[in-house]
C-alpha cells in the first residue's frame, strides 16, 4: 500500500472512532474512562492518568497488527 492509500485509510479510521466517540457520549457511555485509570481533582484543576486504558489500546492495537501483518 502507498503512502496516499494509507494516510486515507488512516483518516477514515480516525473519522470512524470519532464519530463513534461522540456518540458514545451523546448516549452518556464514558469511553476512555474506566476502572484503575488516575484522576486526580483539587480546587485548581483535574489530573488525570489513563493506565488501564493505555494499556487495553496496546493490546487491541497490537493484536490489530498482529492481524494484518498476517
């Protein structure tokens, strides 16, 4: 594949989840917020450290590589 074909089949991927994510939040689903990510809250802002969901992206990406590299 070249790089064209990529960079738009990369682009339509991002459309997808995108649109994805957004409905998931008008649906009032938390994507990308789940059990064991950080947050810290104090009065002059929020932190927040997504572990668990890092890691969960890694290893759907990587099975996703495995796959096509196949």
């Amino acid at each position: 594949m070249g790089l064209g074909k990529g960079l738009i089949v990369a682009g339509v991927a991002l459309v997808v989840v995108g649109a994805a994510v957004m409905l998931a939040s008008k649906l009032g689903l938390r994507l990308f917020q789940l059990p064991g990510d950080i947050v810290w809250r104090s009065k002059n802002g929020v932190i927040y450290i997504p572990v668990v969901t890092s890691v969960l992206l890694s290893v759907i990406f990587s099975m996703l590589l495995f796959v096509l590299r196949r």
